[in-house]
C-alpha cells in the first residue's frame, strides 16, 4: 500500500489543524510513518530531559522564587539567651526512667528567617508534557490522553494520601464535596440545551442510532449499546471523582490568590491575578447560550439582527480562549508559588504576636514544611489548567473544529458531521475494491466503529468535560476564597 497515496491529506491532520477527511486505507499506509517518528520523538525527549526540563525551569531557574531556612536549635538558644538551655530542659524521673523536656523559646523572640534560592538540588521535579502540533494525523491524541491519564493518576494519589491521613478532616472535606458535585452533575445533565449548549444530547442519540445500525449489520439483535439514565449516570459519578480531585486545588489557588495580591503593587499585575482567578468562570460562561452565544450570534442592535460571527468562528474563538487563560495562568504560576513560600515568614510573624513558648521542634517543623510541601502546590496549581488544556486539544480534533475562522462555504454544521463521515467512508470503499480480502475485512470494521464513534458524540462528551472542569475549580476556589477571607482568622 503506498504511503504517498495519503500524504498529501496526513499534512493537513494533527491537533492544531483540521482533521483530514480521509478513508481508512490511507490511514494504514502511514500507521508505519506514524509509529516511527513517535518512537524517534520518545527517545530524544528522554535523551533531553535531564538537560532541559520545563518543570525545573519553573521552579529553579533565576532567583525569582526564594524559600525561608528554618533555624537550627543553636540559633534559638542563641537568640533565647545563654541560660535557655539549662532553664529549658528540667530533667525528672516518671517510673524510674528520666524524661527531659523539649526546649522550648518565647513566641515573641526576635527571628528573622533565611530566605534561599531554589536549586535543583531542593527539589524533586513534576513532569508534565504539552503536545506539539503534528504533520501527520491524529497520533497526537494518543499524546494527549497519556497526559491526561498522568494527570489523574497524580491527583487520584493525592486524594489517596489525604484519605489515610487520620486527623485534620481533609477525608470528610473530599467526601462532602463528592457528593455535592455528584448532585450537580445529575440537576446539569437535566438542563435543557436552550441553557447549555454543549451538544450532549445529540451525541447520543447519534451514538445510540449509529451503534444499533452496526449490531444490525453484524447479525446481532439489540435495543442499543446503553440507555440515556444509565449513560448519565456514569457521567456523573465520573463528574463526582473529578470533583473530588479538584477539592484541594481549588482550595488551595484561592489562598495563593490573596496571598499573591498582597505581594502586587502594580494595577495591572492584580488585575491579571484577577483574571487568573476568574478564568474558570470565564470558561464556564462560554457554554451558557444566554450570556454568551445568543448575544454574539443575535446581539440586539435594533430592528435588524446581524450576526457577529458565524457559529464555527464563535467555537474556534472559545478553543482560543480556554487557551490563553491556561497560558495566562502557567505565566502568573511563580508569583502564586512565591506567595504560597511566603507562608513560612508570615507563621513567624503571626507566631511573634501570641504569649508563651514554642518547642524548638514545632518552631523548626512550621517553617520547614512549607518548603517541603512545595512540589504538591506547584502540581495542585498547574493540574487544573493541563486538564483543561488537552481537553480542549481533544474537543478540536475529535470534535472536527478548527483554530482558525473558516469560510461559510467550507463550513461543517454539528448535525452534518455524521453524514460527511459516513459519505467519505463509502467513497473509499469504492476505490478499494481491487484490494486484498483482508484489509477490506479490516477497513470494513474500523470503518464501523469511526461510524459509530462520530465526531458529534466527541463534541457533545468532551464539551461537557471541558465545562465541568473550569465550573469545579471555580466552585472549590470559590469556597476557598470564602473560607479564607472570611472564616480564617487573619
């Protein structure tokens, strides 16, 4: 089978580009080509990533982010004076055995701590990876579902970790919040798509049509492969454990978020810290037809309604959004991290305003599990925002959108996508008579399923993901922002 056969139309495929419309056969003459230069690019990024690393670029490179040293017990004595140690550690005797006590220093001693550079050294590296636009076709989903993949893993051992963790009620916090989202996701999943248009419903019922038109072209008898409660369900109890996952981000981003304005002179440095903040309720709002699609689509500008932009540019310019904001929010990633280390120098302060004394132990203990705790934040900051990324970069290539504003005469409505792909199909098929009985037999069948798994059902599913989301971290950070500003005493 040639691989030439293809490539003109492989070039035009991959994540930042349209899709190509091309028949299976051709997709299997550049599977090789495909598999090649994945492996190729695998290998040079394992070769490159201990010399280059974003991650560690991030977190180390200049002196932009600095972490408070604890002090060392020979500090505090001094500090405390010359006669603290023997005043400190009374020895006495509880069942024949002597205990000592802790040594312990005024609240209100005059500390200062060491702030440090972060190096290398310090820190154990998060990896995290963005897909790269692709000449061929849609390998690069496979890219984009391993980072999610990664992603979830990372956040699922977090939960995991504040399950085992006995006191403290982050267990209780995780479950409430399940189930809360548990509700929401099911009152969502029940609002009609005159409110939120995210095309679910028509993606199932093109699914379920689809799926029940191929078991009957097997032979196989069947009402459909499932029905619409139970497909829901599903949905949010997945959307359940996405809540669940986005608790303590959520949680966690409006604390840095006071804290990083505090640290902000500048107008125009708090107005993105704003943005920042309020980017998932930006993203939550683009989905709402009311607010958004029916003012631009039909804005109000007197007797006669003249359309701002067509309905395939309103969706490129909603990729494009979701875009910068998470760009916007890996730009502003040192200045929260900088405010979440500033935690260590605002405990002392806060230490210094109380009566009584402090081991040296908790004193050493408060200070230094800030900087310990480091790399949990960094991955809870930028977690959120890789979700919402490739969720976008999947809801374009499956969902056979486009980045940029196509012409009226090239564009492809939701409802026509299936059509287009079931014509093409049969196109080739035409054109691959004369081939072997085994790959018709296997284009035959992967022909089936691309029928089945239509774009419109990716656009409606993953439309729906990239909404529940944003409206997650929003509700977390907003309940945060509550707990914090109002509830914690400062």
């Amino acid at each position: 089978m040639s691989v030439a056969g293809g490539g003109e139309k492989a070039r035009s495929g991959g994540l930042f580009v349209d899709p190509p419309a091309v028949g299976l056969s051709d997709n299997m003459g550049i599977i090789g080509v495909q598999l090649v230069v994945t492996m190729v690019m695998a290998s040079i990024i394992q070769k490159i990533t201990p010399h280059y690393s974003l991650a560690r670029w991030l977190l180390c490179n200049g002196s932009s982010l600095k972490w408070y040293q604890h002090p060392t017990e020979e500090q505090l004595q001094a500090l405390a004076g010359k006669h603290q140690k023997a005043k400190s550690r009374k020895d006495r005797k509880y069942n024949g055995h002597i205990e000592s006590k802790p040594l312990t220093v005024p609240k209100d001693i005059d500390l200062h701590l060491e702030a440090k550079t972060i190096t290398e050294l310090d820190t154990r590296e998060i990896y995290y990876s963005l897909t790269n636009p692709h000449n061929e076709m849609n390998i690069s989903i496979v890219w984009c579902l391993l980072v999610l993949a990664f992603v979830f893993k990372a956040l699922f051992s977090l939960t995991t970790h504040y399950f085992k963790v006995e006191e403290g009620g982050e267990r209780s916090v995780c479950i409430t919040f399940g189930f809360f989202f548990f509700v929401k996701a099911m009152a969502i999943l029940i609002v009609t798509e005159n409110y939120l248009e995210f095309g679910l419903e028509t993606g199932f019922v093109n699914f379920s049509d689809s799926a029940l038109q191929f078991l009957e072209k097997q032979g196989l008898e069947s009402q459909g492969p499932v029905s619409k409660l139970t497909f829901k369900m599903f949905l949010a109890v997945f959307c359940a454990f996405i809540g669940a996952f986005l608790t303590f981000p959520g949680l966690r981003l409006a604390q840095m978020h006071l804290d990083a304005l505090n640290l902000a002179n500048e107008r125009l440095t708090q107005t993105l810290f704003h943005i920042n903040f309020l980017s998932p309720l930006i993203i939550v709002l683009l989905w709402v037809k009311p607010i958004t699609k029916d003012y631009i689509m039909n804005p109000p500008l007197g007797k006669e309604s003249i359309p701002l932009m067509s309905e395939t540019a309103y969706d490129s310019l909603r990729l494009w959004i979701i875009v910068l904001l998470c760009v916007l929010r890996l730009a502003l990633i040192r200045q929260h991290l900088q405010a979440y280390l500033n935690l260590a120098q605002k405990g002392v302060e806060q230490m210094k305003k109380e009566a009584g004394r402090i081991s040296t132990k908790d004193l050493q203990k408060m200070v230094a599990r800030v900087f310990y705790y480091l790399c949990v934040i960094a991955l809870q900051y930028v977690a959120p925002m890789i979700m919402l990324l490739h969720t976008t970069l999947l809801l374009k290539t499956l969902g056979n959108q486009s980045w940029g504003v196509i012409s009226e005469a090239s564009c492809v409505s939701p409802t026509e996508i299936a059509e287009t792909t079931n014509a093409d199909h049969s196109t080739t098929l035409i054109a691959n008579e004369n081939e072997k009985l085994t790959v018709t037999q296997i284009t035959l069948a992967l022909g089936g399923l691309q029928n089945v798994f239509t774009p419109l059902l990716f656009r409606g599913l993953l439309s729906f993901l990239t909404w529940w989301i944003a409206a997650c971290l929003f509700s977390t950070s907003l309940f945060g922002l509550f707990y914090h500003h109002y509830l914690t005493v400062a």
